[in-house]
C-alpha cells in the first residue's frame, strides 16, 4: 500500500473541505494512504501477446538452455549463502 506522511502541515495549505472544523495557523499530521481498490488493467489479446514475444525473441537472440539456467542459480544461491 502506497502511504505519504506530512508532519506539522499547516492547515491553512489543505483544501477547504479539510479546514473545516480546524483552527486558523496550526499545523497538523496528513496522511494519504492508496485504497487498494484492485485497479483492473485490460487483459491483452493473445496476438498482442505473441506480438510482443516475437518482438522480443527477435531483440533478444540469445538462448539459455534449462540446464544453464539452473546452474546460473545455483552460482547466485552458493554466493550468497558464502556471504
């Protein structure tokens, strides 16, 4: 969740409709928190997904096989694990 906290904000700087009941020159704790309201975003086309896989097979030529990979996380997981 996404949170801004502003200390010793003066009221005289929020919007009216937050004033209200408030006195004049007193400073005040804001916060803004996101509701997470689950923000849907469109679901892509399958085309538009093989579009954008093509498009990136063809920037990206270079194949790792499977066995490369795994070993790749082996190396990273040893390294840490040495630390």
């Amino acid at each position: 969740m996404n949170k801004i906290v502003r200390e010793h904000y003066p009221v005289e700087n929020l919007p009216e409709d937050l004033r209200e009941g408030l006195q004049a020159g007193v400073t005040v704790r804001v916060v803004l928190e996101v509701e997470d309201v689950g923000i849907a975003q469109p679901l892509m086309s399958f085309e538009e997904s093989m579009r954008l896989i093509n498009d990136y097979r063809r920037d990206n030529p270079e194949r790792v096989s499977a066995e490369d990979a795994v070993q790749r996380v082996r190396d990273l997981r040893d390294e840490w694990d040495e630390r």
